[in-house]
C-alpha cells in the first residue's frame, strides 16, 4: 500500500478537469504548507499577504497570479488586518487542451503582477467560471475549460507586457 503524503490537499477534480473555489480568508488566516496533486492558479482579488514555496516567498496584493505546478508545496499567509479574497482554480493539463506552453511559461515565473488591462478580464472570467460550475448551464464543461484557457492567455499576455515594461526601464 502506497503511503500518503500528508502535506497533499487531496482535490477530486470532476471529468472535465476544472475546479474553480472563493475564498473570503478571515484576519490572521494561514495555510499549513502543503501540495495538491494538480496544478493550481491562485488570484488574488483583495488584500494582502504572502506565498512561502520550499524555495522563495511572494508578495501577494490584488491582482496578483500565482500558478503552481503539480505537488508544489506553498504556505498562504495573509497579513493581519488585510484578509486576502482569493479564486483558487484547480486543472488537469490534459483534460483542459490548453497548449503546454501557455502553463510551462507561467509556472516558471510563479508570481505575477498583472495590469490593469488585463485584470479586469481576469476578475470577471474568473466570476463567470464559478457561476458555470455552481449553476450548470448547457455547455458549462466547455465553457470553463475555454475560460482558462482564455485566462492562461491573458496571464502570458500580461508576463509579456510585464517583460516589455522592465526591459524599457533598464534600457532607460
């Protein structure tokens, strides 16, 4: 018999491969560390606080993304009097069929700002995916797997904006 790891947060993801969950973190809210067995992208929708991984620490603060590789193990800390509001979206790489490049780029950055132009789009995609996954309408499956991948667009589109804007400045 195999043993568990006990640091894993166990997420039974339905067949078409996307979970999304809210989370309203009360004052002085943290997470143990711990791992899911998918690849995770975190938003952060309001507040402050930080994502400790095994090998650095984020800062966290609206409009923020996170996206985690699959058994990454990473700690939540919101700073105390500034609880974080967070969408939390759980995939399967094969089930969603979005391109592998989209995810690869982005879990090696990790963190990322994200700019206004692109936040908005976010913010209310991500709004969208939760109704779909709690009201069921016809098509739901694939109109949350198209959604993030129209999320995981817009997030490369943003580190590439990102990138553009530090390289302006150093150039400067």
């Amino acid at each position: 018999m195999k043993k568990r790891d006990k640091h894993i947060k166990l997420i039974r993801l339905p067949d078409y491969g996307v979970w999304i969950e809210s989370h309203q973190h009360e004052s002085g809210f943290a997470t143990g560390m711990h791992s899911h067995q998918y690849p995770s992208l975190i938003y952060i929708i309001s507040g402050k606080g930080r994502c400790v991984t095994s090998k650095a620490e984020y800062g966290l603060s609206k409009d923020d993304a996170l996206l985690l590789k699959r058994g990454q193990k990473h700690q939540l800390i919101d700073t105390p009097r500034k609880a974080m509001v967070v969408f939390v979206v759980y995939f399967s790489e094969n089930a969603t069929r979005i391109e592998k490049n989209l995810i690869k780029s982005l879990v090696d950055k990790i963190s990322l700002k994200v700019p206004l132009q692109y936040s908005w789009r976010i913010r209310t995609v991500l709004r969208q995916m939760l109704h779909e996954q709690n009201t069921h309408p016809e098509y739901y499956k694939s109109a949350l797997q198209q959604s993030l991948a129209y999320i995981m667009i817009n997030l490369n589109r943003a580190a590439a904006f990102e990138n553009r804007q530090a390289k302006r400045l150093t150039s400067k």
